[in-house]
C-alpha cells in the first residue's frame, strides 16, 4: 500500500456554513385588463430567504422557516397587489416584504426573468388582447434586499446578434498547435448575456423608470456591436460597456458574457463553385467564450448583489 505523506488531518468542530432557501421558478403572468387594450408580463420568479434558519438544518426545527410554497403564493399575489411596471419595482417590493414582514429573514433576493410578447396587428391595427410571443432575448433583473439597503442587478440573456463583416481576427499568439488562419474580414455572432449593478434607484417606487433604462442599455450594445470594426469580440465587450458607463452615470458596472458563435466558410471549390464569404457551416461547438467585467474605479462595493440564489452559494 502507498501512504500519503504531507497530509494534514482536520480536527476542528463541524459547523453549519452558509445557507438559503427559496421557491424557484414560479411561471407568474399578469394581465392588466384596466382598460380595453390589456397588458401583459410574462415572468418567471424565483425568491431566495438568507436569515436565522439553523436550527431548520441542525434540529429538523421548522419554527423559523417560511414555507416556499408561503413564499410562492406571495410572488402570484405581489403581482396583483402590487402590480408588475416594471420586473425590478416587483422584485423590490416582494424582496422587501420577506425582511420587513417575516421575522427570522435578514436577507431575501429574488430573481426574475421575463419573456417578451408582442401584440397582434390584425387589419394594420394593434390587437388590445392578443399576442405573439417574441423569440428575442430575456430580460432579467436580480434584487437583494437586507436591513442595511437594496441592490438591483438588471440584464439579459439569449440577445443573438450577428453581422457579416466589419470584424477580423489576427495578430494573436501562435504556436505548434496552431491551425487557425488569421482574417480581416470575418462574420461576427453571439448570444449575448449581459448585467448591471445600479448604485440608485433602490430607494421609493418609482424612482427609477427600470423600463426606459433597459431599452437604453440594450440599444447602446446594440448600436456598438454594429458599428464598431472589431479587432476583437474581447474589443466589443469592452466598447459596449464603456459605452453603458458613459450614458448611464447611475450603473456602476456591467458584466458581459458572450459566446463565440463560429461560422466557416464552406469549401465549395471542391465542385467548381466560388465562395466569397457568402456560403458559411454555423458550428456550434466548441465555442470560444469571451467575458468581461467593466467598471468604475470608484464605483462603491458590491455587497451582496451577485451573490446568486438560482445556482449555488457563493
């Protein structure tokens, strides 16, 4: 038998580490029917409670837990008392409701996702009550909220994006593995996910319009993805959240993900037929993933905003 040798024993007590508990992923939908033209949020919630919960994991004592099921039927009753203008404001007040209201809770984060619709046009005109679901990107926003303030993350995922020029991709690093050509005229895509931390609008309802925000943050990426010659996708995440920053003083960071969705140019000469990156193989995988953090240098701490419930603990 071969020992191990430098290996130290652990002898300390056993203690209980970080924890949390939540309803994740309740299909919450809200028609407003006020008026004839109704709206409509499509969401997907989930709520996450951190507080004075040991005794549930030490001693199997429930005294101190609310159930989720409490916890989900409060997300579908929140989105009528307190209405859904915007999946930030809801989140807020739903957070802000399991610490205020419910004893044992010090922090509560709750996560939302929400698919778009768009209204019919039936005969040229919009349709009041019907809709068709958008198969763009997601919007998202992550709320966290304790005794000592709130912290709101906002976002989207899945936001597919392509051109076909205006990018290349050379100069880099090469050694005996590489087969990679380099190129100064490439097409660039992704699926683009994309997040960022407010330092206002935390305070009363209303006192952020989250809505026109969002379009804004997004119409900003979108804009630098397609007018910015790319030397690089590292470049463009860069771009886009300097260009974020700049327009919005209140957003102390951004952070980006995006998927490198290749495509090739298809050898069409092996049947006489030219290509002139007009014919492409969409691969995808593997794939190249690019992330990136921009922020301000004197952007003020984080706290607990990225600290995730729909994952694990971190």
């Amino acid at each position: 038998m071969t020992m191990v040798t430098g290996r130290s024993e652990l002898t300390g007590e056993i203690v209980l580490g970080a924890n949390q508990y939540g309803k994740a992923e309740n299909r919450v939908v809200r028609i407003t029917r006020d008026t004839p033209r109704h709206e409509i949020r499509d969401m997907n919630v989930t709520t996450c409670l951190r507080g004075e919960f040991a005794d549930a994991y030490l001693t199997g004592d429930q005294g101190a837990v609310l159930p989720t099921d409490t916890q989900k039927n409060t997300a579908y009753s929140y989105a009528k008392e307190k209405g859904v203008d915007s999946i930030e404001d809801y989140a807020l007040a739903l957070a802000r409701h399991f610490v205020d209201d419910i004893g044992p809770v010090t922090s509560a984060r709750v996560e939302v996702e929400e698919y778009a619709w768009q209204r019919v046009v039936v005969d040229g005109t919009e349709h009041d009550h019907t809709w068709i679901r958008q198969g763009q990107e997601t919007r998202t926003a992550a709320v966290t909220v304790d005794d000592t303030g709130a912290w709101v993350v906002s976002g989207l995922k899945d936001l597919v994006i392509l051109k076909s020029t205006g990018s290349e991709f050379s100069g880099f690093l090469s050694d005996g593995y590489t087969t990679l050509p380099p190129t100064d005229d490439r097409m660039m895509a992704t699926s683009l996910v994309m997040q960022w931390r407010h330092t206002a609008g935390a305070g009363e309802a209303g006192s952020v319009d989250w809505n026109d925000v969002y379009r804004g943050v997004r119409e900003t990426a979108v804009g630098v993805f397609a007018n910015l010659h790319s030397l690089a996708l590292q470049q463009t995440l860069f771009q886009m959240g300097k260009a974020i920053l700049e327009r919005y003083p209140d957003i102390a960071e951004v952070r980006l993900s995006a998927p490198n969705k290749h495509h090739f140019d298809y050898d069409l000469g092996r049947f006489g037929v030219e290509n002139r990156g007009e014919v492409f193989h969409a691969d995808d995988r593997p794939y190249g993933l690019i992330q990136a953090t921009v922020e301000r240098s004197d952007a003020p701490d984080a706290g607990p905003a990225w600290r995730p419930y729909a994952g694990w603990l971190s």
